[in-house]
C-alpha cells in the first residue's frame, strides 16, 4: 500500500502497511566553481521519475530556479539518484557514478540546493553536494570526462 503523502509529518516507518509514500520538495543548482558552467544538467531519479534542471549558462555564484520534484519515502521506497553533467571551456564533466542519497520524509516541501563546488574530498575535478534542509547531506565527486 502507499501513502499519498499528505500528512509530511508522519514517519511511514510507524505504520507497517505503508510499502512507500510519494513525497515532494524542491531543488536548484547552486554554482560556487569559481567558473562558468555551460550545457547544465542536474537529474534526480527517484523509482519512475526523472526531474531534470537544465541550464545554457552559469556564472559563479548563479542559481537555477526552484524546481518542484518527487520522491519516495519508507520501507520499500526507491533509491534517489543525482547526476550532473556540464562543460567548462569546452570540456565535459560529470558524475562518474549514479550516486545515490536518499531524501528524508522530514525534507518533503523544503528545497535541496544541489551546490557545484571546488572542495572535491574524494579527488574529483569537482565536487556535486546535495545539501539537504533537515537530513543529512551528500557529496558526489565530478569528473572530467
């Protein structure tokens, strides 16, 4: 059985008949690269869904708008998926990995900011963190392609 989500509060975990709840929440990229990104694409997978944000052009310290996205939540929910691709110069880079970082019940109509940054702590060209308002947040490493 699902949830139809909409109660944010409840936990699907305290009810055993909930199999999974559909949630959603917001998201946008954030870019702190100290570069100019071009051909952006930020997909987020979570079971059937893929909600992409696409961006021509981003300066440093630019932001997309605020996009509207779905994910599961509970015992039997599916994973949540983020990869990025862009170029900078004319070269490519992306998520090497489909990395995965699940979205908590408690961030449901909170916004992630997905922020491309330096900071790179597994030897990525740069680094992908999906920083999420009340769960903990992730770091996914980009590479050059």
């Amino acid at each position: 059985m699902k949830n139809d989500g909409t109660d944010p509060e409840k936990a699907d975990d305290s009810d055993p008949g909930v199999e999974a709840t559909d949630r959603s929440c917001f998201m946008m990229i954030v870019n702190q690269s100290g570069q100019t990104l071009t051909n952006v694409s930020l997909t987020h997978s979570s079971g059937d869904t893929n909600d992409v944000i696409n961006a021509a052009s981003m300066k440093n310290n630019d932001t997309t708008p605020q996009k509207q996205i779905s994910f599961e939540t509970g015992p039997f929910a599916d994973f949540d998926y983020w990869n990025i691709s862009f170029q900078i110069g004319g070269a490519a880079y992306d998520t090497p990995y489909n990395d995965r970082c699940n979205i908590s019940y408690e961030d449901a109509g909170q916004l992630i900011q997905c922020i491309v940054g330096t900071h790179a702590p597994w030897g990525g060209d740069y680094n992908l963190q999906t920083k999420m308002p009340k769960s903990s947040s992730c770091d996914f490493n980009i590479n050059k392609k």
